[in-house]
C-alpha cells in the first residue's frame, strides 16, 4: 500500500532483485518475512521547496508510483528546491538509484537545487557502493536538508 499525502506550509535474493550489501545492525531477511509497507509523504515546507519523504521499500514494484510523485513535484511551478527523503527506506535495490538519477536528470532541467538524505541504511550503501555517492548533494537530516535549501 502507499500513502500519499501532499500538504502545504551484492546480493541477489533469488527473485532477481539486487540489493544493497546488509550490514551487521540490518534486521535479517527471512524467506517468510513480511514486506515493509512503502509510505510516500510530499509536504511544503515553504514556498518554492518540496519535502518527499519515502519509507518502506524501494523496488521496481514500487518504482512506478514513487517515480510518477517525484516527477509531478519537480515540475511544480516556481520550485527552488527539492528534498529526497530516503532515511526511512529499508530495503533498496537498484530501483533507488534509477528513482534519484529521475530526480537528478529531472532538477538539473529546472535549475533545482536537488537535496537528497540517504539515511544511514541501505540507500547511503548503495550510492557508496556504485560511486554515485558525490553526485549527489547531500544531507544526514531532513532538519539538515532544510538548512541548506534555498530561501
């Protein structure tokens, strides 16, 4: 399920999907482990900056619906800048990279500052591990992300 909510103000598993490397502190994946729910948020923080903020799993399932919310918000008239938050993501595979390479392709377009926040999960391992890591700006925080953004 995905909610969506737009408010003002290494390895493979078998299935095909490849996924970032585990670190020791990840939960383990069983065979009958239940999938996280994929949340979508979008908010406004202020005029000109767009907040989306993802949690759960990005995958090709998902890929589709999280790609088609960030391309409607990245043609939002007047945007400065734009926030991607993946802090919340616990499972990723290369679907993450194509979702940000989306945002990056779609901001640099606009003239949009693109701040992405990896989180410390499965999203930062997979930019480290492909070298896109210095592409992309970055932030550890949303708090941090809002700091930097233009005003």
């Amino acid at each position: 399920m995905i909610v969506s909510r737009s408010m003002p103000a290494e390895a493979s598993r078998g299935d095909g999907d490849i996924v970032a490397p585990r670190a020791a502190a990840d939960p383990a994946l069983s065979a009958g482990a239940r999938r996280t729910e994929l949340t979508v948020r979008v908010q406004w923080p202020w005029r000109g900056l767009v907040l989306v903020s993802v949690g759960g799993e990005v995958d090709m399932a998902s890929l589709p619906r999280i790609t088609e919310i960030v391309r409607q918000r990245l043609t939002a008239a007047r945007l400065r800048t734009a926030i991607v938050d993946l802090s919340q993501v616990g499972f990723a595979s290369s679907a993450a990279l194509e979702l940000l390479m989306l945002a990056y392709n779609a901001a640099g377009r606009r003239e949009v500052q693109l701040l992405v926040v990896p989180g410390t999960g499965p999203v930062r391992r997979l930019l480290e591990l492909t070298g896109l890591s210095a592409l992309f700006e970055q932030a550890d925080t949303v708090e941090e992300a809002l700091q930097l953004a233009s005003h």
